[in-house]
C-alpha cells in the first residue's frame, strides 16, 4: 500500500514549517526534507522519522519500526501528528544534528555522451 497525498499533505501542514519543508515521491513512498536534509520517510500513511539523540531526548520513549523491508529502523512517530509543537521541535532537531547533503557531482557533457555511445556487450561478445 502506497501513502496518499492527503496523509503527505497533512503531515507537511501539522510540521508547521512552510516552505522550510518537503516532500520527494521515492519507490512509491515519500521522502520529507526540512532544509534540503531527508529527516522522515512516509510510508504506508505512517511517519518515521531518522533516528537521532535529539530526537529521542525529544521524544523520551520511543518506538523504532523499519519503514520499509531491508531499512534500519526509525522513530515512528504517527501518535504525535496533533501535537504541532512537538512534531515541528521533532523535524528541526532531526534536521540539525544530521549532516548536509553531500553536493552531486556534475559529470561532463563528454562523459554523459560517453555513457550513451558506449557498445552493450552481449552473452557471445564477452570484453576482455
């Protein structure tokens, strides 16, 4: 089951963070950056938040729950959307202690024409 728009877009409201917030639709699911910096998933309408010490000192008890199969768990906090003070304190201590986002490097325009060009190799033609 996918999450749908209207859960996405009621929790970007609750966050209370405007434009400091968004959302990216990743493998069906929703990633939700708060300045740039992925801190939650929302999947299957639930939210799971990356785990921090700010976060758990926030939160105090916690319950940790993977996002999705094969992922590391995360705070999943779907009992605290009312609580707009807690969720926006939530986000943006989440986003402060994680690191930027490391820059994309820029390939050359020779080296994407390079990828194109490049012969596939087939089961008969092995490269040597």
């Amino acid at each position: 089951m996918t999450s749908s728009q209207d859960f996405v877009s009621y929790v970007c409201e609750k966050s209370d963070l405007d434009r400091r917030v968004s959302t990216k639709r990743m493998f069906g699911e929703y990633a939700l950056y708060v300045d740039a910096k992925v801190v939650a998933f929302i999947c299957d309408n639930q939210v799971f938040v990356k785990p921090t010490d700010a976060g758990k000192t926030i939160l105090g008890a916690v319950f940790e729950a993977p996002p999705y199969p094969g992922a590391k768990a995360h705070f999943q906090v779907n009992e605290h959307l009312d609580d707009r003070d807690l969720l926006r304190s939530l986000l943006l201590a989440t986003a402060h202690a994680l690191p930027a986002p490391a820059p994309k490097a820029r390939r050359s325009r020779k080296a994407a024409q390079a990828k194109v060009s490049a012969p596939a190799t087939s089961k008969g033609n092995k490269a040597p």
